[in-house]
C-alpha cells in the first residue's frame, strides 16, 4: 500500500485523520514516523495558503504524496476571528483551556443569537513538484457560554450545535467524524486519494 504522509504531528489531528483517510487507498504516515522533522512556518494569511506551504514543504522533505490542513474556528460576532491564528490566539505557547477562556472572555457580552460560528478546514494535497486543488470543508454552530465535554481537541468543547444540543466535545467520534469541517474536507480528500491510488 502506498504511503501518505499527514504533514502533522498533532496527536489529536493525526487520530481523526487515521480513522476519516481509512479506506482511501494509503497508509498514513506521520513526519515523527518518518524521522522528518521539519517546522513549517504558516506564515499565510488565509487557511489555504498555510495548508499549501506545510504539505509542499514536507513532501518535498520526503519525497511522498503528502497531506496537510489548516484549519480553525471563524467567530461571526469577532469579525472572523481567532480564523488562521486560531491556534495562537491566546498566545504562541497557551493550552486548549486557556485559549477557550479566553475566546469566552471576549464573547461575554454577546447575546445567544449574536454567537454563531463555523470551523473551517482546507486540506492541501502535493505531490512532489504537483499541488492538487484545495478541498474545503466547514460546520456551522454556536459559540457557547461555557466549555462542556471531554471528546475532541481545541475549541470542540465551546463550539455547541444546535441540532444535536451538545458541544462538538460531547459528541461521539463516529459522529463528529461525520459532520466536523475536517470530516467533510476529508470525505472530499479520500475521493482523490483514491484515485490517485488506483493511477
């Protein structure tokens, strides 16, 4: 079977994207697995330029078909905001609690129907000296007024969705993996992975 590599080392990204990427005709490989270790800057200013430089920057590095994605949590009520520094917006080094805090520190003021939100995800796909088109995929939701659930990573805890009532924290993974923005982008990616697989 041949390789894919998940440009992330990401515990928590690299679980769901074993389980959504299985069946497309890869094995998935991370940079740690490989030896590979490389920091990519994302020095882009939108979710698709940053997916673009990780994946075109470790495929390089290893000469492999390589995945990559960019993703965060797009708050209507802060202007778009945290968007690509989702990860850093609470500064360089903050833990997932910390940077809920404080998302739910500048969302104190805003009523229940002020509060809608999206995670957004592009994944980028190269091949050595080939960039495939972006896939994009997102979810629409709330931000809630308190974190609630242990499933997930980043903000899945504050990010409540109507329909289900409950946090994207307090879904069960084969649930969030088939309706999360990364689920969907992924669903999207393993349609031309399996191609690719079969070229």
């Amino acid at each position: 079977m041949p390789k894919l590599l998940l440009a992330s080392n990401n515990a928590g990204k690299l679980k769901e994207y074993q389980s959504l990427l299985s069946g497309c005709g890869f094995e998935v490989v991370t940079p740690a697995e490989l030896g590979i270790k490389i920091t990519v800057a994302e020095t882009g200013t939108t979710f698709e330029e940053n997916a673009r430089l990780k994946a075109a920057a470790l495929a390089e590095a290893s000469g492999l078909l390589t995945l990559a994605d960019d993703s965060g949590l797009e708050v209507d009520a802060l202007g778009g905001e945290p968007g690509v520094y989702s990860a850093r917006y609470a500064g360089e080094n903050a833990t997932d609690t910390v940077r809920n805090d404080y998302l739910l520190s500048k969302m104190e003021d805003i009523p229940a129907n002020k509060r809608t939100a999206r995670f957004r995800c592009v994944i980028a796909i190269v091949q050595p000296g080939h960039t495939l088109p972006a896939i994009e995929g997102s979810c629409e939701g709330l931000i809630a007024t308190e974190p609630h659930g242990v499933n997930g990573f980043g903000y899945d805890p504050i990010f409540y969705l109507p329909e289900y009532r409950k946090t994207m924290a307090e879904l069960p993974l084969e649930i969030k993996n088939s309706l999360s923005h990364r689920a969907i982008a992924a669903q999207k990616a393993c349609l031309v992975l399996a191609k690719l697989a079969n070229c």
